[in-house]
C-alpha cells in the first residue's frame, strides 16, 4: 500500500499541513491512521469537502433531509 504524509496531501490537495492534521484528529479523513506518532493515508485518498463551505452545508442539510424520510 502506498502511503502519503500530512506533507505530501498538503502538496497534493492545497491546503495546509496543520489543516490536514486537524482533519484527521476530528475523523475527517477516514482512512488516515496514526503511524510512529505521524498521520498518514493511502495516496488515493480524496480531499475531504470542506465543512465550512456553502456546498458542504447544501450537501450536509440534504442527508439530513433524506435520513428524515427514512425516519
């Protein structure tokens, strides 16, 4: 399995190392584990959808709405 660093996401996803470390610390990234006291995941994790956007709300309050319906 080939794995990347909180480094190497940072290069490929654009966004922050300390970013992606809190990601993981709050189970964002689901494949990402603890190895020697470092995050890492398999290279072909996607970037997770950032919470704090318009889209990741639409797309929150629409799961929302479906888990209503089965309800």
């Amino acid at each position: 399995m080939d794995l990347m660093t909180t480094k190497d996401a940072s290069e490929k996803w654009g966004i922050s190392v300390r970013r992606i470390q809190v990601l993981c610390d709050n189970g964002k990234v689901p494949t990402a584990f603890k190895l020697g006291g470092i995050w890492v995941m398999p290279k072909n994790t996607p970037k997770p959808i950032d919470g704090r956007t318009k889209a990741a709300k639409q797309c929150s309050s629409n799961v929302q709405k479906e888990g209503a319906d089965h309800a």
